[in-house]
C-alpha cells in the first residue's frame, strides 16, 4: 500500500503526480447536491460556478484521496442571476431524485434562506461559504453551516478592533434603506445592550440614503457636521464610493488632518484593500486624488483576514488553472478570494464529518448529528483556521489595514485578530496622521465642545475673591432671571385672553339642520326637534344662541365669526371642564404656537358647550381638495401640498408640542391661498381624548381562519379616533408598532401624559401618518388604496399588523426618490423612518429637480410660479362655470314645464289673537302650531317653502319630481292638517278654538335659490298668487281647492269633493272653485 504525504504537491505542483491507495481500501460513496448559478449575467459577481466549481473540484479530489470519500456532485444549476424560486425547485428535485446526503451552496443569501427551510425539514446538511445576511432568524436554519463569516461576527470584530485602541466611545454612519447595512448596523447596536459590552457607547448615529444610481440623496456635509460633534471614532457602514464622498468633505472641512479623529469602514475581502489605493478609484481629478490620499491618512479598514503564504498562492493559481480547463472561464483576480476558498473548506468539513461517523460506527445519513459533528469540528483549511461555532458559522478572523505607505497611499494589514481565540497579532506600526503622531482619543479631555476643563493654574487670593464676587453676582442674576421668568409664566397662565364666549360669536350659518322655524326655539316641544338641543344664553343680549349639544349625525366642525374674522368652531365631546395647570400651560403654548403652516389657535370656550376656536381655512380639507376632480393639480402644486406639510410637522416636533398624534389628510386644511395649514394639534388635556390608551369595551374583534378552526387573531379599538372624528380612515393613519406595542407610561393613570421614551415613537408615528397622505397626494384616492375599496377597515388594521401590508402604489405615478422616501416613511421598524429633518432636506432636492421637469422656467422665482399656478386655475375656473351656467339652463328649462302643487294655509283671526295676547304667548302659539305641522308634512313628499306670520306654505313636485303623485300629497296632507287643528288647543286660551283656511292650485311655476347674504329656496309664478287666492277667499276649516286641481285628484277616484260653484277671485276673475271634503279609501 503506498500513502501519499504530500496532498499540497499533488494539487498545486501538477507537473508530475504519483497517487496509489490499497486495492483493499473500501471508499464510501456519496451524493452532494450542489445548488449554484452557473454564470452571472455580470462578470463583477465572482459567486458563481465558473468562479467556485474549480474550488470544489479540488476539495473532492482531497476527500477521495486523503479519506476514501468519493462525493458525487449532483448538479442543481441555475442561469444568469440569483433566484429564490429557482434555487428551491432544484433543490427539491434533487431530493426526490438521488439520495443527497448534503447540500453545497447556493452562494445568494435569499436562495439561501428558501433552501434552508427545506434542507432543515428534511434534515439535510446546508454548507455555504457566502450567505451572511442571515440574522434574525438564524434559528430555523438548524441545518445551516456556514464556513465564511456571518455580519454579527464582522460586528463583533469591529468592537474588538475598538477595544484594541480603547476606543469605547464612538458615533456610527450608516447607509439607510439598505439589506446589508440596515442589519449590519442593527447587530451592532445589539451586541451593545449586552454584557459583554457594556463599556462600550454609541454616542450619535447618522444616516444616508442612496437613489438607484448609486447618488447619495442625503445632505452628507450636514452628515459629517453633526457625527463630529459628538464623536471622534467614526464608524461607516457603507460603499467604498460614499466613504470617499464623505472623508473629501471631512478633509475640505479640516477635520482629517488634526489626527483628533479615526474613520473605520468595512471591505470584506483583503485581497482587494491590500496593496491598494481605495481612495483614488472611480477619481478623475488629480486635485481631488491628492487631497483624499491626505484624508485616508485617517482610515483604517476592517476586512476579512485571508492567509498569506505559499500554500494559498498554490491554491489560487490551480483553480484559475481549472476554470480555464474544466470551466471555459478566465480568471480576472490577481489571486482568488475569500469566500471561494470557504466553498473549498466547506467541502473538506464535510468530508471529515461523514469521515468521523464512518469511523464512529454511527448512521452517516443522520443529517442533525453530521451538522452537531460539523459545530464540534476544528481544522486548518485553505482559508485559514476553521472554527464553528455552536450556532453552526464559522468564527472568522480578521484584518486590520492602514494607510502605512503615505508616500504611495498603499495599505497595508497592520493587526490581525483570531476571532476563535479573541487574540490580536501585530504585523506593522500603523501611521497616525497629525503633529503629534499619536492614536486619537475617544472623548477628548475637554470634552466634544471643549467646555469640561478647568484652570488648575496657582491663584492669587484676589483672583479667588474676584471668582467668588463673579460667581455671587452670576447666581443673584440666574435668580433674578428665574424669578422673573417664574412671575412672568403665572401671569401668562392668569391670562384668559383665549377664552372667548359665546355671545361674541356670530355664527356663518345658522345652527338648525332642517327646515323648522327659528321661532320654535324656545318652545317645550323643541325637545322633539329631531332630537337636537338648543338653549337661550343666560345673558340678556338679544339673539345670543348658542349650541347646548348636537346629535352624532349633525357636523361637529361649524363656522362663524368672532370680532369680525373667520373662524372655525370645533365642538368637544365634554360637558365641563377644570381649569388645572396643565390645561393653562397648554393653552398657553397654544397661543404662543405660530407657524405660517399650522392654524392659528383663537381661544377656546369653556362656559356652556365645550369648544375650540380656531383659525378658518375655507377650502376644506386635503382630501377634499385632491377628491375634487375638477381641480387639475400639477406636481409643482402637490410638491407645494407635501412641503407645507413637511414644514408644518418639522416645527411640531421641534417645538413643544413634540408630536402631533392625530395626523390625517383631514387635518391638513387648506386657506385661500392653497397653503396647507395643520390643525388638531396640542391641548391634549382640553380635549380629553386618550389617544394612546386602548378601550377594551369598544373592541374590534378580527378572526383568521386556518384550516376549518376560526381563531381570534386580533382586538384594537379606535375609539380614541371615533370620538373625536366621523373620519372612518383613521385608524389607517396609525403606525403599526403604536397598535401593537405600548410604551410603559401608559400604564400610568395619567393617560393623558406620556413620558419622554414615548416621545420619539410619536414622532415616528406621525411620520408614517405622512407617509400615508404622501400616498393619498400622489394617488388622489382613499387611504390604503386599493385595500380601501375592498376590505372594511377591521380587517385591513389586520392585515396591516400580521402581514404588514401597505397601500400599493405604482412607481410611475411619481418620482422614484419621492416614491423612495415614502415607503421609508412607512417602514415596520420605526428605527428605519427619517425624522422630518431629514425629510424637510429631502424634499427640498426632490421640489428642485421636480421644478426643472416641469414646463417651467427653469430659475423662476417662487411669485413666479404662483402667478402661472394662479392663472392656470383661473382657465380651469372659467371652464367649470360655463359648465355649471349650461347645467343651470337646462335645469331652469325642465322646471318651467313641471307642474307643482301648492298649498297655502292661514289662521283665521290670527290679527285678533295678537292683540289679545303677550308676544311669548304669540311665540308659544306659533311654535306649537307649527311643531305639529311639521310632524305631520314629515310624512308626505312634501318641501315646506316658508312660514311668515300665520302664513305656512307647503309645495310638492319640487325640489324632487314626483310625476302626478304631488296633487294627492298635498290633498292627503291637507286633510290631516285640518284633523289636528280641530284638535288642537291654545294654551292661554284654553277654550277657543283654533279656526284655519287652506287653499290648494295646481300649476307650473319656477323655483330657485336667491339673494347672496342669506340665501333662500323661493317659487315664483301664477300658481303661488292663485294658490294664496284660493287659501284668502276660502273658509274656517274648510279646504278650497282650484278647477285644475280637481281635474288631478279626479284621476286617482278616491277623494270627495263637492263644487262650491263660480265666484269672484281678485286678480283672475270668474273661477269654478271646490270643497276637499275627504277621502274615501
């Protein structure tokens, strides 16, 4: 039997080979599926087949030779590019179709995922050497081995490099919206709240984000500004193309060559950082190459640590070798990389798992214990030290490189970092830039603003004397100011400015909803006035009316007058209220609030009804304005919407008030001007509405069902939100994690104050409230387009929060950056939304490039664009008034040829009654009579025209047609009018009766809507004077009809009627009239 002893030669010295094994030697067989792309459609990927099979080739070779394994590679290839569907359909067909004992692969981290869950139920070992993007949910992939890195332990190896330089303290940048950095920069924010590493602190964090040409869209100068403030380690988690973006402006700005800060970024494989100028790639400019060699002075890259030596070089050359050969592929690395390596240890660790079951005696086709032998395994493979770890990855090691070469700008690895054994080794000195040469400290002495150090200098006595007299008089000042402060805060909370009463408004409209008579206001029987209340005010003003309550159904948001402006009156659900301290401080910021984007707080009344006064806006709301299909808007207009909004929310959350709470589209009013205004906003205790706080009793149950069993998947309330608005789409504009989690402060009994942790989930909540109207600006439709039109609202807060569902919104309706930027406003994490900070930033550059797009002058000036946006409506104005004129016309044209039922009634002696009585006696009479009156038309297709006096007119045909039924309406009505008043009874005068006179005429006439200051529907023709004539010449009790009348009723068979006979009518001469004596049915 000869051995070989020397593998390594027989691979990469390929010139000779002599192999001999024991014809005696069993080898055991074995199939492994590998799963993999064959070829990249970009030749940039170097994850593919072309790029690995060599690799695996090789290791095959090892297994047959060095521990008589022969593995079978089953192919499970797929084209061009990543693909989940893909990867699972290959590998459940290789499972059906050999007995695989592992899977190889595949290299994307998505596929990854997909075949994970299927090797795991199938308890088939996964090996990978890529796929790091991994993390959350690690534990479902039990079979899951992989033999490169994983992002946490790239976390943990950043930390470490840290604790090298005792730099505990640092700020980190990070690239937002993005897989790989997104979870990077999430991982190390978890290995913070650890024990482990307690000492360490990430002082501030900073983000930017990219559009899909790789342009960074954040403000970065404002980036670098605000990171260095507060920290001088700086770690990047970003592209090679932004750190140079970013340490150019760092340079421009001094701040590299002070040698007070360090910038640390990631670049996973060595191979392409050692020896290299990363600063100068992609660069053009000579001037700017020069200056960022200079800034990356300052840099040190963390990367993968990739072995040196001979046996590695060997190892490279013969996979290019045989990609050339087997593969048809020539190789463009210098030296092959990492991660190809790892696929060839990947290999070699399964080998020597099945290798060690064989010897065991045990059941190699036991997947779980080949992945348990896997985790328990140590050995040293092409890419280095092989270490798995209990979680099934591998613990990788590092490397550490700086710019040791200044003259050249080459780096170089100057500390590497066995992360199995948590050791460091020093390779080379690293350059520190700066005079002094010296590593930079995390917290400077002085602190960030340099105010933290204190002269230790000697001392004269009168210099202490001098400090003592400073610090006295500096203390009786800060008393002073406080005090002075204190007084003028109780003054202003003594201020009742705010509160107004009622009788110094004027109402725009009157308060009453239907047709009953203003008189009847004061009557007994008002409590029956379809069931709405109204009281006198107690003061003696003349006319004082005031709203005591209105029903659900009636509007809660009225508008009038108060010292002569506009305002808007926004009733609360309360009876009465405490003036507490609270309450006047709110009132108090409400007053001082003033912001050309929010509505202007007038006061608020508080003897009687409850309500806000607040500024009016008269185009309504911004769901109104974009529901109104007449109005062509631009997106010069809808930039101008969002950023008024932008601006409004922006100064919310950076004054007092924090946040708003209750955003929607309906809060956003519109003013004449077609400037967004936001209202709603503060006097939380005022409004008594616990917004945060969920009511058990009003619970909306929602049910999912699997199989046939029915569970209770969900129970929200909304009540907070119903309470306060008839908006049933409010509950949409709520962010998922304020639904589903609660901050510790509501649990507190005062659920009307919440505490600071809460704060910023508020803000993050109104954030993705905007993100919601983004999407109704950029639509014009209903929130939660198209699941709005679909689904009731229950079940879409259901799907929102277990399937985390959003509107759809295609990406050709705007702008992809704004399209951009609203999906990261409605992000899940609340983490990942901007604050309207950066927002306001954003939409500044988006407005910018949406202005050059438009037919626009590319420079005009903002009164400009307003004057073109001006009379580009006033051409939409003039085009829907010629509209509305010709639809009048042909309306007015119908109404002349209807024929319309009148009737007029009166009281006999009604002249008589006046005289004999006190005027509220008159008043109550009135309000009786016409009370009852109007209980009775409420029951026919009747339209009562008016009352003057003792004058009641009712007409029938209009505004609504009825075809002939108008005569019959009007007769039966008739009849039962004259029933109740022979019943009725007078109340201060108990024993007369009341007598009445109806008349009724059928005819055409016109109706119509008159007068500007107080509007009324009117009728005008012959048929209302000869219906008055009919009611004046008729008698008590009696019902006096026309000839044309008679005619109408005569069709339905069913009313008696006898003549009265031909008689004399003022104005009209001899007319044939009759008596309505009943009906008989």
């Amino acid at each position: 039997m000869c051995k070989v002893n020397a593998f390594r030669t027989l691979l990469f010295n390929s010139l000779l080979v002599y192999f001999c094994f024991s014809l005696v030697d069993t080898i055991n067989e074995f199939n492994v599926g590998i799963l993999m792309v064959r070829r990249y459609i970009f030749d940039a990927v170097r994850f593919d087949l072309v790029h690995i099979g060599p690799a695996l080739d090789i290791a095959r070779e090892t297994c047959l030779y060095e521990m008589k394994i022969k593995l079978n590679f089953v192919k499970g290839y797929y084209e061009q590019t990543c693909n989940k569907t893909q990867a699972l359909g290959k590998a459940s067909d290789l499972l059906k179709a050999e007995r695989i004992i592992a899977f190889i692969g595949p290299a994307c981290s998505d596929d990854l995922k997909v075949v994970g869950h299927l090797a795991t139920y199938n308890d088939v070992p996964l090996l990978t050497g890529l796929g790091d993007i991994i993390v959350n949910e690690r534990s479902d992939y039990s079979s899951l081995i992989r033999v490169s890195y994983d992002i946490k332990d790239e976390a943990r190896a950043i930390l470490a490099f840290l604790s090298r330089f005792d730099w505990y303290n640092f700020g980190l940048i990070y690239r937002y919206e993005d897989v790989y950095y997104d979870s990077f920069a999430s991982q190390i924010f978890k290995l913070l709240l650890m024990d482990e590493y307690k000492n360490f602190q990430c002082l501030c964090k900073q983000t930017y984000s990219r559009s899909l040409n790789k342009t960074i869209l954040t403000n970065v100068e404002s980036v670098i500004d605000s990171i260095t403030k507060c920290s001088r380690i700086i770690v990047i988690l970003g592209g090679d193309k932004d750190v140079r973006q970013m340490l150019l402006i760092a340079h421009r700005k001094g701040i590299t060559s002070t040698g007070d800060y360090a910038f640390i970024y990631t670049e996973l494989i060595e191979n392409e950082a050692k020896g290299a100028t990363p600063w100068e790639t992609g660069i053009q400019n000579e001037n700017v190459k020069a200056e960022l060699k200079v800034a990356y002075q300052s840099v040190l890259i963390v990367s993968l640590n990739q072995p040196v030596g001979d046996l590695y070089k060997n190892f490279s050359e013969e996979v290019k070798r045989r990609a050339l050969r087997d593969y048809n592929y020539k190789y463009n690395e210098k030296i092959v990389n990492y991660f190809t390596a790892s696929f060839h240890d990947s290999v070699l660790l399964l080998c020597r798992a099945i290798n060690h079951s064989l010897e065991s005696d045990e059941d190699v086709w036991n997947g779980r214990m080949l992945v348990n032998k896997m985790k328990k395994d140590t050995f040293e493979g092409i890419s280095g030290t092989i270490t798995i770890g209990k979680d099934g990855d591998r613990v990788a090691d590092y490397a550490l490189l700086d710019q040791v070469d200044t003259k050249n700008g080459f780096f170089e690895v100057v500390v590497r970092y066995s992360g199995a054994t948590k050791t460091f080794t020093e390779v080379k000195s690293i350059h520190w830039p700066g005079k002094r040469g010296k590593k930079p400290v995390d917290v400077p002495p002085c602190g960030f603003d340099g105010q933290a150090c204190v002269l230790t200098n000697d001392v004269s006595f009168w210099d202490i004397l001098t400090v003592v007299l400073l610090a006295l008089i500096a203390l009786i000042l800060v008393s002073s100011i406080f005090i002075y402060r204190k007084v003028k805060l109780e003054s202003a909370l003594a201020n009742m400015a705010w509160k107004v009463k009622w009788h110094e408004i004027t109402l725009q409209h009157p308060c009453r909803l239907s047709s009953i008579s203003r008189l009847s206001l004061n009557s007994k029987l008002s409590a029956k006035m379809e069931n709405e209340w109204v009281s006198w005010s107690p003061s003696d003003i003349e006319n004082n009316l005031y709203i005591d309550w209105l029903p659900e159904t009636s509007p809660k948001i009225l508008s009038g007058f108060y010292k002569g402006n506009p305002i808007a009156i926004k009733r609360l659900p309360r009876k009465q209220i405490e003036l507490t301290r609270t309450l006047l401080l709110e009132l108090k910021l409400m007053r001082e609030t003033s912001h050309e984007n929010l509505t202007r707080f007038v006061g608020a009344c508080i003897d009687g009804p409850i309500a806000i006064i607040e500024e009016y806006c008269p185009k309504g709301s911004l769901r109104d304005v974009l529901a109104n299909s007449s109005l062509n808007l631009d997106w010069i207009f809808r930039y101008s919407l969002i950023s008024d909004i932008v601006s409004g929310l922006h100064f919310l959350h950076y004054s007092d008030h924090i946040f708003h709470g209750r955003l929607k589209s309906t809060n956003c009013l519109v003013d004449s001007r077609f400037c967004v205004k936001i209202s709603d906003f503060g006097l939380r205790e005022l409004r008594g509405i616990n917004i945060f706080h969920r009511n058990v009793a009003s619970d909306i149950e929602m049910t999912a069902a699997t199989s046939s069993t029915s569970i209770t998947a969900l129970s929200i309330d909304f009540s907070g939100f119903q309470r306060e608005s008839d908006d049933v789409y409010a509950p949409l504009y709520v962010s998922p994690d304020l639904i589903s989690v609660r901050c510790k402060c509501l649990k507190s009994k005062n659920k009307t104050k919440i505490c600071s942790e809460c704060y910023d989930r508020f803000q993050k909540g109104d954030v993705y409230s905007f993100a919601i109207i983004l999407q109704e600006i950029i639509t014009r439709k209903e929130p939660f387009y198209p699941y709005s039109a679909e689904l009731n609202i229950p079940d879409i807060v259901s799907k929102i929060l277990s399937e985390d569902i959003r509107p759809i919104v295609s990406k050709d309706k705007c702008s992809i950056d704004l399209h951009c930027l609203m999906t990261r406003c409605w992000a899940r994490d609340a983490d990942y939304r901007p604050d309207f900070g950066a927002i306001k930033r954003d939409m500044r550059t988006l407005a910018k490039s949406a202005s050059v797009k438009e037919d626009l002058i590319a420079n005009a000036t903002l009164t400009e664009k307003l004057l073109q946006r001006m009379e580009h409506y006033a051409n939409d104005l003039e085009s829907i008034v010629e509209q509305r004129t010709k639809e009048l016309n042909e309306e007015k044209k119908k109404s002349e040829e209807l024929l319309y039922q009148i009737l007029p009634s009166d009281i006999v002696g009604f002249t008589t009654i006046c005289s004999e009585s006190t005027p509220m006696q008159v008043v109550d009479l009135l309000n009786d009579l016409y009370t009852c009156f109007d209980s009775i038309i409420s029951d026919f297709d009747v339209y009562k025209v008016e009352t003057i006096g003792d004058a009641y007119m009712v007409v029938s045909g209009v505004p609504e047609r009825n075809g002939n039924e108008h005569v019959r309406q009007i007769a039966r009505m008739a009849l039962r009018i004259r029933e109740c008043v022979e019943k009725f009874e007078i109340r201060h005068r108990e024993n007369e009766k009341l007598m009445i006179r109806i008349g009724i005429h059928t005819g055409p006439c016109c109706a119509g809507v008159v007068g500007h200051k107080r509007p009324r529907y009117c009728l005008f023709g012959d048929t209302v004077n000869t219906a008055s004539r009919m009611e004046s010449t008729g008698e008590a009790l009696k019902i006096h009809i026309s000839e044309s009348s008679k005619r109408c009723l005569d069709v339905f068979g069913t009313f008696q009627l006898t003549q009265r006979g031909i008689i004399n009518i003022k104005g009209k001469g001899l007319m044939n009239t009759y008596w309505l004596i009943n009906e008989i049915l």
